[in-house]
C-alpha cells in the first residue's frame, strides 16, 4: 500500500468542492482532475495548478498510476461508473445515491468483494457536525430510549441538468435516511409509501414517475419496536433547502435546524417526582462544535464557511465548508482506509443499506402504499 495516494476526481460540478481539500491532505500525492467539460475542467485547472488534467474516465482507469477515483458525476451513471472503476483495479468513492436499483447495489457489493479494493459511498449527513454531535449526545445517554426518529430533505430541483427532470424523491432519499439509520446503528425492514402532489405532464415522461413529493414509514431492525419516517420532495413544493432529522427519545428529543445557520433544538424532559403533575419539556439551543479536531492538521480549515468553488449561496457549499462541515472530514475517511487497508465506515453494506430503503420506497408508492421488504446485504 503506498504511503501516498494519487487520487483522481471525476465530475467537476459539484466534485469542484474536494479539489483542494484532496491536494492539501497529507496522504495524498497527486490529484487529477477529470471532466468531458473541456470549459468547466480548464477553469478547475487554472485554479489548481499542482493538480492534472484528463478529459475522459477511461483514461483514468487506463492509468496505473491512479489508486482511487471519487465520483461525482450524474446520477444515472454512478453504478456503471462504479462497477468500471471497482474492476479497474482502483479504490472507489462515489458521490450518492450509490445506484438506483437493487440490481446494481448487488452488482456493486460483487465488483466490490472481486476488486478487493474499498468502495465509500459519500454520504454527507453522517459526517455533518449536527449528526456527530448528535451521536456524543446519544453514547452520553442523553436521548435514553429511542421512541421514533424523522428524516426530510425538501429540495425544489426545477431546471438543474436534464438527469434530475422526474426523478423519483426516495431514489435520492439517502441525505435523510442515512442519518436516522446510522445514529441507530440498524437497517430498515420493510416500507410504506405514499406518493403526494401533482406533477407537470413532462417530467413524468423520463422516469414514469407520477410523484414531486413522497413519505414512507419505515419498520427498522431491532429487539424493540422502533419506526422512521421520511419525507423526500424534489419538485412543486415550495418549500426551502432542507436536510435535516429528529431523534425522539424517552428522556431527550433532537430536532436539527429548520432555516441555515440556525442551532438544533435539544428538548429535555423534566423528572416526575412523587405527586407532580405532567411533566415538561424544556427546549434548548445547542452549540455545535465543528469537530475539525477529528482531522489531520491540513485540511481542518475546510470545515469552516469557505466557498471553494465560486458558486455562489447554493447551500450545499455555503453551509461551512459544504453539507455541514462533512466534506473534509468524507475525503479523510476515504483516504485513511486505503492507507490504513481497512473497510471505510461508510462502505457498500452501508450505503446498500442506506439507499435501498428509497428504492423500495418508490416501488411501494407506485403500489399505493403496499408494504415493501428492504433486502439485507450484509
């Protein structure tokens, strides 16, 4: 295993945002940047001048002098691309949804498991600074038993590129599943969703999806009954950016912020004393600290609120250092499992487990609300 990687980037839309923080880390040797955008990768190219440049990912995977490749090209091409990079003999990290049908999660678990090489999928939302203070908050005790948990991401995606026109809302869920299912530490069981609203006639032509907006309930494994609802809406729903979750416990209930830069809201309940009357809870703003401690010196900057790539307010990028501060702390992850030969914590069970829930969700909207079993791939 080198002691340096040579990493290449591929997808310089909204990849752009890692170029720096993959040339300023310790472990890396050599970035190479890659988009058939020959505008779009001449202007990342002026403003990373250490970094190469290739035009195609088969020139990439032609070059054994690359050790790993990080997708983030459009959605209909992750499997694929994937599948090519796995059996190409390099690492892979992909941008989510790690596929959109079950048939490819199992043919990425094989590539996978006949590669030998890691395969992370680069779910933002279990490395925000919300969810891991969420998860310091849950091993203090603090939550007690977990009643009920919630996921939203509401996000209007009217004109982004031609790939998003229709998509179904749960096949690109991940962002408020992961999240609810990491912090607790199971997989969903089985589903129930309903599709909700009125799409244009055009955008149900590219995927047959007749839904701008659909919820599910989702029965998760564990000894004590535990459910989660999610809500995904992509389109005619006028309603601002949102990723967030709820932890609803029996002495603690979290709920992330509503509006961007606002604290999450810690709800406490009050102890019932002998005669009391109800009990009440007490809500709190929290101060979250942004765990740039957890990485290597070089790239702690990079969870603050920097705009990397020049785009703009999008929120993706604005909310300290992309997504929550998470970006950093994905591209360490990644990178120190290779070095460290070790499976990356979010790796193909997990986000096999993490985006199959939206995939069957859909089905069961398409069903009515016919419950669906989710497959286990571990």
């Amino acid at each position: 295993m080198p002691n340096q990687l040579h990493v290449a980037l591929v997808g310089l839309g909204f990849g752009s945002a890692f170029a720096e923080i993959y040339l300023s880390h310790p472990d890396v040797a050599q970035v190479t940047l890659v988009d058939s955008n020959h505008e779009r990768l001449q202007t990342q190219s002026a403003k990373h001048p250490l970094a190469r440049s290739i035009s195609t990912l088969a020139a990439v995977l032609a070059d054994p002098a690359v050790d790993a490749v990080h997708l983030n090209s459009g959605i209909p091409d992750h499997a694929r691309q994937t599948i090519a990079v796995l059996q190409a003999g390099k690492h892979c990290a992909c941008t989510v949804p790690m596929a959109t049908s079950l048939d490819d999660i199992h043919a990425i678990i094989t590539a996978r498991r006949e590669s030998g090489k890691n395969y992370m999928m680069m779910e933002t939302q279990v490395y925000a600074r919300e969810f891991l203070h969420a998860c310091e908050l849950r091993d203090r005790g603090t939550f007690g038993r977990l009643q009920f948990l919630r996921g939203a991401h509401y996000q209007d995606m009217e004109n982004w590129p031609s790939y998003w026109q229709g998509l179904p809302p749960m096949w690109y869920a991940t962002h408020a599943v992961a999240p609810c299912l990491a912090f607790a530490q199971t997989r969903a069981n089985s589903v129930r969703c309903l599709g909700s609203g009125t799409m244009r006639a055009e955008l149900k032509q590219p995927y047959h999806n007749p839904f701008p907006i659909e919820t599910a309930i989702f029965e998760l494994e564990r000894e004590e009954p535990l459910s989660m609802e999610i809500t995904r809406a992509l389109f005619h729903s006028a309603r601002g950016y949102e990723e967030s979750f709820t932890i609803y416990g029996e002495d603690a209930t979290l709920e992330a912020p509503q509006l961007p830069n606002e604290a999450p809201v810690l709800f406490r309940l009050s102890a019932l004393g002998a005669g009391s009357g109800p009990r009440h809870s007490t809500p709190e703003r929290l101060y979250v600290p942004d765990y740039a401690h957890r990485l290597p010196p070089e790239i702690r900057r990079f969870c603050g609120a920097v705009e990397l790539d020049g785009r703009g307010e999008h929120p993706s990028v604005m909310h300290g250092g992309g997504h929550g501060g998470s970006h950093p702390h994905l591209v360490n992850e990644f990178v120190r499992s290779i070095i460290e030969a070790r499976a990356p914590s979010c790796n193909e069970i997990a986000g096999a487990h993490w985006t199959a829930p939206g995939i069957c969700a859909h089905a069961s909207a398409l069903q009515g609300g016919q419950p669906v079993m989710i497959p286990n791939f571990a």
